[in-house]
C-alpha cells in the first residue's frame, strides 16, 4: 500500500506491472480480511476479478473489509473529507506542487 503514497510516476508503474503479472507482495502485518481484497481486485484474470465478477461494483461494496463503510453517506456527499489541503490561491500552482517526474512519464509506457 506504501506504493500508493510515493510521489514517483515509474514507481507507481513497476507496481502496475508486477500486478499485472501477478508478483504482489502482500506485507505480513496485513489482515487476512486485507489480503483477500487485495488479491481479488488485482486478480491476474480480469474474468475472476473483484468488480468485474457477478455483482459488478456491489461485489466490492459487500467485501467484508468494507463492513462498517457507511456507503449510503458517500453517495449522499454527507461524509466527513479526512484531509483537507490548504490552498492560498486556488488559480495558481507551483512547480513545486507537480510531481518530481512529470518529464519522461510516456516513455515508462512505451
């Protein structure tokens, strides 16, 4: 999960390919209840797939990691944001705000 915190654009598709092949490394402090949902959203067949199953995006909803979600207060925009970023000027960025590997992001996929 580290991985979807790492700000770099390669990193994050080193990790798109090893879960295309199969080769996710699950941590051992990871729950079962974790692991499971994890194994089946990145299952290699997209037929077996969590989502793509019987049940479509209701199969997900019921995972049992998602058992106290409250999903009715999401679809009703009534859930609290965990983080809320200050923004100065919502008209102007920096370069300091893009990601450190913006350039050369096509040729990680050539």
């Amino acid at each position: 999960m580290a991985h979807l915190f790492c700000n770099s654009i390669s990193f994050h598709f080193q990790t798109y390919r090893k879960a295309l092949s199969g080769q996710v490394h699950i941590p051992d402090h990871f729950t079962i209840v974790v692991a499971h949902l994890i194994k089946k959203l990145l299952h290699t067949d997209q037929s077996k797939r969590l989502g793509r199953t019987v049940g479509g995006t209701t199969a997900v909803m019921c995972h049992r990691w998602y058992a106290n979600f409250n999903w009715d207060a999401l679809l009703d925009y009534r859930m609290d944001t965990p983080f809320v970023p200050e923004v100065k000027d919502p008209d102007h960025y920096s370069e300091s705000d893009l990601d450190g590997d913006v350039e050369g992001f096509a040729s990680d996929f050539l």
